[in-house]
C-alpha cells in the first residue's frame, strides 16, 4: 500500500470515526433521558433507555476498531481488517435498514448527514485501507 493511500484512508476514515463518536453521544445520552422511555411499556419503561445505553456501547466498541485501524493501517493483517469491516458494516447497516424495513431514521437532517458521513468515511476509509492478502510459495501456481 502506498504512502499517500495510506494517508488518505486514514484521513477518510479519521472523518468517519469522528462523526461515528458524534452518533455515539447523542445515542448513550438517551440512557440518562426520562422523555427517551416507552411509558407504556409494561415490561418496563426505562428498558428503551437501557437499549440506547447497549447501543451507544457496540458503536464505541467499533469506533475504538475504527481507531485500531487508524493505528495500524500499514501493518494490518487481511483477517484483522476483515473482521473490523465486518462490525462495521453491520453497524452503519443498523444506521440504514431500519428506514426501508419500518419507516424509522434519524430525528432530523443534521443527524441524517452525520450518519452519511460516519457511512461514507468509514466504509471508504476501510476501503482504501484493505491490506493484500498475503501470497506463500504454496499458494502460487507451479510453473514448469
């Protein structure tokens, strides 16, 4: 992988990152918000908050992999980036799915372009940042 690839996935997805920490606040900031409870639940009326607080902690847990991956972007084994894209496409899949499967998104405009730039800079940013695969001797075809 070049330098300036290297320095440009890494900017990319240092963007994406940053917007992804944004979501993460406003998100684990429901747990402590008595307007974000479902009052009519039975079950339990603080369970909604409990679920921002559970999902404010998976996006930190893969902004701090986006972060390793800042880290260690030109030392990053294909099977570590696999796994870290993995996480992440399921979690800005978590940002999107909901809208076309129930009709629910984001609260307003502001928060919708924080989730297109998380989206875009973090799956660019893994893009660019995708090591090649290793090769062994093995692995290549014989020539004779």
């Amino acid at each position: 992988m070049t330098n300036s690839k290297t320095t440009i996935g890494r900017a990319i997805l240092a963007l994406g990152i940053f917007f992804g920490f944004v979501s993460f606040w406003y998100t684990i900031a429901f747990t402590w918000n008595p307007d974000f409870a479902a009052v009519n639940l039975p079950e339990g009326p603080t369970h909604s908050n409990y679920h921002a607080f559970r999902g404010g902690l998976l996006a930190l847990a893969v902004n701090l992999l986006l972060v390793w991956v800042v880290v260690r972007a030109s030392t990053l084994k294909p099977e570590s980036w696999a796994i870290v894209t993995f996480m992440a496409v399921f979690y800005y899949a978590g940002w999107w799915l909901a809208w076309p499967i129930w009709g629910y998104h984001a609260p307003n405009i502001v928060a919708e372009m924080n989730h297109v730039g998380g989206t875009l800079g973090g799956l660019v940013g893994l893009a660019l940042l995708r090591p090649k695969a290793a090769t062994s001797a093995s692995a290549e075809p014989s020539v004779r």
